[in-house]
C-alpha cells in the first residue's frame, strides 16, 4: 500500500537551520568523516524487478544498511559521526582544562573512562 504524505510541512521549504544540518553540503561534510574508517564502502542497493513489474513503475531499489560500516544499522552512523563532531569541537578546550570524559555503552556492559 501506498501512502501520501498529507503532512502541511510536505513540499514546504526548510528552513534555513533544518536546511543546513539536512542538505547536500552537510551530507557531503558526514560522508568526508564516516570515509575515514577502514571499513567504508558503498552502501549496495539491491534491485527489486518484480515489484516494479506489479506496481508498473519503471525500477525499484533498497539500500541494504545491515552490513553498513560493519555496525549492524544505519542508525548507528549517526552516533558514530556526533561522536566525531564533538571530538574536534569540544576536545581540545575541555582536554586542556581537565573536563573531558568519554562513555562507552554496549549492552550488557558500560564504562567511563576520562581521556588524560
């Protein structure tokens, strides 16, 4: 089944802060972090013909996530790049000053360990 979006924001212009954190530059800026780490590929995309046949639209593909950066989840990338962030924009002043603490959680264990 397929569903409209009927949302009033649908089609609407972001605005200039949503626009920023969710454009093309800043998808670039995310792709230039995440490409750092040794195990970055593309994400494959698997096509589904026979879907397309029933649905009498010209193609469909699905971005296969699973085996993304060895993580399991695309939504993990998003961890893994805010953690990026807030190293190279908080870490330096607050190593300095001695108020740096970095956590680590997987379950079924968590740590703290202070960096310096």
């Amino acid at each position: 089944m397929l569903l409209l979006n009927r949302h009033p924001a649908h089609r609407k212009p972001l605005i200039p802060a949503h626009a920023a954190l969710l454009g093309a530059p800043a998808a670039d800026e995310v792709e230039r972090f995440l490409a750092h780490r040794p195990n970055h590929a593309p994400t494959p995309l698997h096509g589904l013909p026979a879907l397309a046949d029933e649905l009498r639209v010209g193609s469909i593909h699905i971005k296969d996530e699973g085996q993304r950066l060895g993580l399991g989840s695309f939504k993990a990338l998003g961890g893994s790049y805010a953690v990026i962030r807030l190293v190279l924009e908080q870490a330096p002043p607050a190593v300095s000053a001695g108020r740096w603490t970095s956590a680590t959680c997987t379950r079924p264990r968590c740590g703290r360990l202070p960096a310096g």
